[in-house]
C-alpha cells in the first residue's frame, strides 16, 4: 500500500501570511492540483496541518484526511512524525504544499526507484536534496523518530540508507523539471503564472 503525506501546516511568512496552499496556478489551488495528481498513485492522502481550525479549511477535499501536528512547532520533522504515525501504506511519499507542478511521472518513478532502499530523495547535487519530494518506508521513519535529538529532515536522510536520485535521471517525465518550482513569495507566483500566460 503507498500513502501520499502533504504538509500544509506552515506560518507562511515568507508569503505575506497568506496560505500558500490556495494560491491558484492554471485555474486550481496548489492543493487541489497536487491532490489530483496523487489520486491515482497512491491508496491514501493525508494532509498535516498544524491545527483543527486549519483542518477545517480542506473540508472541500474529497478522499483526503486531515490531520494535526503532535508535536507542535518543531518544523517539517513535526508533520512528517504525524503523517508517518497516521498513514498505512508501507511507503510514503512526502511533499510540501507549495509545489503545484508536481509531476505524476516523477512521483511514480521515486516509488518505484527505492527498492530496498528506506528513501528514495531526489539530489541536484551531494548537498542540495529534496527531502519534502521524496519517497520513504514508513518503519523507517518511525523507527529513526522514537530516538532522533536532530529537528533536522537532512540528518534523519543522513543516518538512513537512502538512494539519492539525481534530478537529471527525472527529465525524461519532466524535462524541465517543473516538479521542484517551489513557490515562497507572491512574486514566485507572479512569476509563474506569468510563464504559463507566456506559453
């Protein structure tokens, strides 16, 4: 069984506190288009948000749980413990909200690239990675997380046997490799709304 987990629960303060996840990009919300790009592989969705009240903002979402952080304010490390704790599928694939070009390509190729391996991360360089794009094992996750002292998703990546996926192995779904736009500030999303309207 595999299980997507979206993380939804951050301030957004680098977005002038509005919420990332219902910026629009070709006509949907950020989260409606990584949604509907899950549905068909993966067996569940589950989003972490930091708190009931934000839960009851993806009430809209059909097929999709929500969930709240357990342990509060500790970052991404914080969603990825409750999204590992709530999801059943053995592996899972793990994003931010604030990527709407995800391709569906890639996210199958990550799943099927870990193998025996406990993470599948894509790597545009031995430092630069993509920890919230990536596919995990979920005892793996767990298991790290009973004894971690680190906040930190690179050291967890660090001390666990993860195959590193050079982004250049994910163009022949994404050429561009428009998966990683991540957008922060409302001038990323002038932008590539600009693009799109450029095309």
């Amino acid at each position: 069984m595999r299980s997507a987990v979206i993380l939804v629960g951050g301030e957004a303060r680098r977005a002038n506190g509005q919420e990332k996840y219902f910026f629009r990009y070709q006509g949907r919300t950020f989260i409606e288009r990584l949604v509907d790009t899950l549905r068909g592989l993966v067996d569940e969705i589950i989003l972490v948000a930091r708190d009931p009240e934000q839960c009851r903002r993806f009430d809209h979402l059909k097929g999709v749980r929500c969930i709240t952080d357990i342990r509060q304010g500790i970052g991404p490390i914080g969603g990825l413990h409750a999204g590992t704790l709530a999801a059943q599928g053995d592996l899972l694939f793990v994003s931010a909200c604030d990527m709407p070009c995800i391709d569906a390509g890639v996210v199958s190729y990550l799943f099927s690239a870990i193998g025996e391996h406990q993470a599948a991360i894509p790597s545009w360089n031995t430092d630069l990675l993509e920890p919230l794009m990536a596919v995990y094992r979920r005892e793996t996750i767990l298991e790290y997380l009973k004894t971690h002292e680190s906040y930190s998703l690179r050291s967890m990546i660090r001390s666990i046997d993860t195959l590193y996926v050079p982004v250049d192995d994910l163009r022949q779904f994404d050429p561009e490799l428009r998966s990683f736009t991540n957008i922060n500030k409302l001038e990323d999303l002038e932008q590539i709304n600009g693009d799109n309207a450029a095309l």
